[in-house]
C-alpha cells in the first residue's frame, strides 16, 4: 500500500477532518521534496512527525481498544512504503538507512545489507555515520566497528562518521579500538570545530578505559 494511503487511514480513524486534510496535503509536500531529493533527512523527519502525531491521534480517538499496536504497526509500514519507494534512485542512500533501522531488530542481514549499499552511495560520510548509529542503538555496536573499518575515509568523510565508529567501540568495550580511531579523527580533525564533541569522546573513552581496567583487576582477584 502506498504512504499517502496509509497515512489517509490513520488520519480517518482520529476523525479530525480539518486536522487529516492540513496534514496529507503537508504529506504530499514533502513527499514531493524527498522526489527532488530523496536524502533530505529533515523532509524524511518531518513525514515521520506527521506519522506519529497521526498515531497518537488515533490511539486517543479510542483508548480502550487494543488497537495501539496496530496503529503503530501502520506507522512503520507507511514509513517503509515511502523508504522503499524512494530507494531505487541511484543516488538514493537515506532511504536505505530508513529500511535499515525499520528491519535491524527482524532482520540484521538484511538491515547489513541495505547499511552496505547506502554506504557506497554517499561519498560524504553521512550515510557511514547513520549506518554505524543505527547498528550501534540496535545492541550491535561490534557490526558498527566492523562497518567502520571498511569504509571510513578520516580524510574525506564527516566528523560524525568517525566519532559514530568510536561510540561503537565505547559501547563494545572496546577501548583501545575507541582511543585509536579518537586519535585518527583527531588528527584529521578541522581546527577549533567540533571541540566539545571531542572533549566528550575523549572524556567518553577515559571511563571506558577505567572499567575496564577494574575488570581487569576483579578478575586477577579471582584467578588469584
């Protein structure tokens, strides 16, 4: 089923006519802007705001129901409808982000997948940095690493791809892995941007390093 009509079915069952017409004929307009460009996140965020609030608008219309997951259910179809439509474009790569983070929890290949090719499609970073997040709040921060030493170009690509990378390892526990990409992006880094992130990487990496190492001491303890 189409976004647009998916969209028209959450809205008919909020029963907010005014409220339904304002937002399928926004729908539309931003549907048209993510033809034009189908990487604009912040047209892809705005439909997703018009999805939700139309959910939200639905489960309100009749709470006593059990119809919440069913609305949210409609949510994510017409989301990946949307994604879907828009990923045949060669130069397409959000969209493949969009499907990713739809099916990451069902399906982690195919998520892989779908993160591999938005990949190659983008040359700037973005796409490396998203793919990389997504694995990463999805509970597979080592696939993110892995992602991150495929593709990452500290000399071209964005500072978020390479700070996504040392997130991952931080979440993986993997300080040493998180302190030699901090210092790669560090070196690449463009002077006085993006200090603070840094000083949180950095900041980030230091407590990871002192867990770690109090691991490492409480194992001793118990082997000795």
């Amino acid at each position: 089923m189409a976004f647009l009509d998916i969209l028209k079915q959450l809205m008919q069952v909020s029963g907010a006519a005014d409220t339904e017409a304002d937002r399928v004929a926004r729908g539309l307009e931003l549907r048209e802007t993510l033809y034009e460009d189908p990487n604009d996140i912040a047209a892809f965020q705005s439909l997703a705001e018009i999805v939700e609030q139309a959910v939200k608008a639905a489960e309100v219309e009749d709470p006593l129901t059990a119809e919440s997951d069913h609305h949210a259910d409609q949510a994510n179809l017409a989301m990946w409808s949307l994604a879907e439509e828009l990923s045949g474009r060669p130069n397409a790569w959000y969209p493949l982000i969009e499907l990713a983070r739809l099916s990451v929890d069902s399906d982690i290949e195919g998520a892989n997948r779908r993160l591999h090719t938005a990949i190659e499609r983008d040359r700037t970073g973005r796409a490396l940095g998203e793919a990389i997040k997504i694995l990463r709040e999805a509970g597979h921060a080592d696939a993110g690493i892995s992602l991150g030493i495929a593709y990452w170009d500290p000399a071209e690509h964005k500072f978020a791809a390479g700070e996504q990378i040392v997130m991952a390892a931080i979440d993986a526990e993997k300080p040493e892995v998180a302190r030699k990409h901090f210092e790669t992006l560090h070196e690449h880094r463009i002077p006085g941007q993006h200090e603070d992130r840094l000083a949180y990487l950095h900041l980030c990496i230091r407590d990871a390093e002192d867990r770690a190492e109090e691991k490492y001491r409480e194992r001793e303890q118990r082997e000795n």
